[in-house]
C-alpha cells in the first residue's frame, strides 16, 4: 500500500479492512514524509509499532 492510501484509509468514516503480515491491524497515524504508519493488531490494541506503508494489504 502506498502512503497516499493509508492517509484515505486513517480518514475514512468507513471501516476498511487492513493486515500486515496476515494480521488485522488498524492504522492510527501517517507519516507521510517517511512513509511509515503506526499500526496496532486489531486483537491486540497494545501490539503497537511502525511499519513502512508498503507492509501494509487492503483486504477487499
């Protein structure tokens, strides 16, 4: 995923579904200048890290 799409995704009033690594995440911020996301396992709200966008799947 790019960056641009993780931004729509975080403002989307929608929920749209997102995995890293086979894994349901949300994504709670963008940083668009390093093109990394801070993502946390929708199971585990305390698995919080950062992830370059590109780890991250839309899951149609």
């Amino acid at each position: 995923m790019n960056v641009h799409r993780a931004q729509e995704i975080l403002a989307a009033e929608e929920k749209i579904d997102v995995e890293c690594s086979g894994v349901a995440v949300w994504i709670d911020s963008v940083d668009s200048g390093k093109g990394l996301v801070k993502i946390h396992a929708e199971q585990n709200p305390s698995d919080a890290r950062v992830v370059p966008a590109q780890e991250l799947e839309e899951v149609q």
